[in-house]
C-alpha cells in the first residue's frame, strides 16, 4: 500500500466553474509541501477541530478537549497525532483520506470532484479551504502527549 | 452489499427459531423512558395519528362519496398483515410500489378525491392506522421476482457513497452500527416502525423522510419522497429486516 502510494504522485486537477484548488503532490504517503506556504495557525485549527458544523471532527473523534461533551467513538484519539505521524502524512490524510485507506469514512477535505449527488449548497466547494487545511495541520502536529484524551 | 448483512439476512429467514440474529431494531438503541413512551398507547404521541387515520378511514369522500371502510371493511381483519408486505408490485404500472402510493391510488382511483401530499398529515395518519393493524407482525417482502431489480436498486444505493461527506448509509448503519456519532446511537437502520413518531420532528414522519434526514447529514441530494431511489432503498431495507417485528407507531429520538 505504502510503496504503491509512493509511486503515486497526483496531480489535482480542476474546471474553471470549480472552486480553485491547489495542486499538490503525495510522495510516500505523504503531502509535505504546504498548500498555501503560510504557516498554519493551530489556534484557529483547534477551533475548527472542535467546531461541530466546519470541522466534523468530533463526530467521530475523540480527543484532547476536556471542555467538549459527546465526542464520537467511531475512531482513534486525536491526542498524539503529532508523535504518531509527520507533518506530510497528516496533511495527505487531511486532504484526502481514501487515498490512504480506500474504504474509510473519514471525508475528504480537500476534494471536491469525484463526489456523488452533493447537495447544492454544496457543490463543487471543499469542506476545508487550503488555509484552515494548514491550520487544522499545525493543530494536530502540536498533539505530542498521547496520554491525554 | 455489504456481506454481514447478507448473511445476516439469509440466517434470519432460513432459521429464526434457531439461528443468533445480530439484527437489533432502533428500538433496542432507545433509552427506557423513549422506551415505555412507544410500548405504552397512551403516552405514544403516535397513536394519536392512528386515531386520527380511523376517522378518515371510516369517512366517506371524494367523487364517489365511499368510505376505505366501504370497500375494505373491518381494517383489523382486511389490512392485517398488509403493512409487513410493502412495497409490492404494482401490477398496473409493473413497478414497485410502497404502502403510501398505493393509499394514494385507492384515493385518486377508487374514490375519486385529490391526491393526498406525501408527508401530509392525511396521509400518515391514514399510513400509521394501515400500518398499525400490522404491528408485532413479522416483515414478510412479498417472494416475487419482479422485486429482485428494484431490491438490487436498493442495496446498490445503500452502499453508494454520496454527498460532500462523502459516506455511504451501510458505513453508518452496517460498519459502525453501536458507535457513537457525536452524541447520537447509530442504529441499524430498519423500517420496522414506520411512520413513527420522531421527538426531533415533534411529529409523525415517513421512512422516506427519515432517508431525507440522513441524506442531508451527508450533504447529499435527498431522494425524493415517492421518487424510484426512495421506493428502492425501502425495498432493500425491508427485506434485509425480514421476519423482525413492526412496531408501527414507533417513538423514535
């Protein structure tokens, strides 16, 4: 799986009615370019974390945030992310899941083509703009104590 | 389709008396107090619409001023039994169609009145007083081939991912059935109470509302109310609960 990722290295494409997304490359599982160069701010990516209509996260997460009552159990603790993983790995698993694991549930957030029957609000926009993308990264590689939950 | 519930189905039907079925219907995801609302008929808010399902059917309307009493005599013995069998085949059109349409042609046909709304409160009152004279009956999908397309419609939608979230119904309501979404059970999906009660809505609601529901979580286009997708997803799931036990009016959270 992981060498095949490897070989991989996509190239997203988009048509000018699209939202304009930025390209990016996977190389070993991994984006380590930033989408937009500007470091992410992991305040403002805690914030969309936790919000439940942006982020969604904690839906099916769980994780470092005592003040949030009802998170999900559908998947592993965000706590230690950033010991787990580098910086490249979370952010190829922030833009698109399935192309770690083809059958997860976790949505892209980062993609907006390959998508069925979206609904019209909703249609051709990305759950995440590249920006709040690099906030959310910054976030998550501040999670070094897995101890935590 | 996912395999579990393949399997799942296939013991259910071939060995109920025997075999362990994983199958669990919403009801068992309730907490106690939702719980005895829907076993007891005096604080189930659906009763209410099954009350009000009798006055209509026992009211002469439309053109031909007859009554489904007119025809269909006594509901407990006629209708008996008929809620656990739909959607059915429509041998006029020859395609599938669920109880509700077919309240609609009765109405429209035989007694030549307007056309009842889907999601109107005529119609599910008169839905949950049909459904009602099912209830504690075992799901019985009619064996008829014809239905095999329309099923396999059904379950194909089923695991189709859609919306912006880009899930599909069977990665909820078959792999992560038990979880927690957020604060919420993720059921297992199965039409056995429908139409209930829905103390989200504050009213009674369709199945097809209720795929409504989900479908926009998903960020989804939303099937249609009456639509073929609609009529499809029902069939499929209606024969993945076969032999489970309607419990139409049902309180849901």
């Amino acid at each position: 799986m992981w060498r095949l990722l490897g070989l991989l290295a996509v190239l997203v494409s988009f048509d000018a009615s699209a939202q304009t997304l930025v390209p990016y490359r996977i190389e070993n599982g991994a984006i380590t370019q930033s989408l937009t160069g500007v470091k992410g701010d992991a305040a403002k990516g805690r914030a969309i974390v936790v919000e439940r209509q942006k982020g969604l996260c904690l839906l099916c997460h769980s994780g470092p945030f005592p003040e949030e009552r009802f998170q999900g159990d559908l998947a592993p603790s965000l706590a230690g992310t950033g010991s787990r993983m580098s910086e490249g790995e979370i952010r190829l698993r922030m833009v698109d899941s399935t192309k770690v694991n083809e059958k997860t549930i976790m949505p892209p957030y980062y993609r907006s083509e390959g998508l069925e029957r979206v609904a019209a609000n909703y249609k051709a926009k990305t759950l995440l703009n590249a920006q709040e993308i690099e906030d959310v990264i910054a976030f998550l590689v501040s999670l070094k104590d897995d101890t935590q939950k | 389709m996912n395999r579990l519930a393949c399997l799942v189905v296939v013991i259910g039907m071939a060995l109920p008396a025997f075999a362990q079925d994983a199958r669990k219907s919403g009801f068992d995801y309730m907490g106690p107090d939702t719980q005895a609302m829907q076993k007891d008929d005096l604080a189930n808010p659906g009763m209410l619409s099954v009350l009000e399902g009798e006055t209509l059917w026992n009211t002469p309307t439309g053109k031909a001023q007859k009554s489904c009493a007119a025809c269909h005599g006594d509901a407990t013995q006629s209708m008996k039994g008929v809620a656990a069998r739909y959607p059915a085949m429509d041998d006029k059109t020859q395609s599938a169609i669920d109880l509700a349409g077919r309240i609609i042609q009765c109405r429209v046909e035989r007694q030549e009145a307007p056309a009842p709304q889907r999601e109107g409160r005529e119609l599910l009152s008169l839905s949950a007083f049909v459904g009602r004279q099912s209830r504690d009956m075992p799901i019985s999908p009619p064996q008829d081939a014809k239905l095999a397309a329309t099923r396999a419609q059904g379950a194909a939608l089923y695991s189709a991912r859609m919306g912006q979230l880009n899930f599909s119904c069977a990665q909820c309501h078959d792999d992560n059935a038990g979880g927690h979404l957020g604060a919420a059970p993720i059921p297992q999906a199965h039409p056995n109470g429908y139409p209930l009660y829905r103390l989200e809505w504050q009213s009674l609601g369709s199945l097809q509302r209720r795929f409504r529901n989900c479908m926009s979580g998903m960020r989804a286009e939303p099937f249609a109310a009456g639509s073929t997708e609609a009529i499809a997803l029902e069939a499929f799931l209606m024969e993945r609960a076969a032999g489970m036990k309607l419990e139409t009016p049902a309180v849901r959270p």
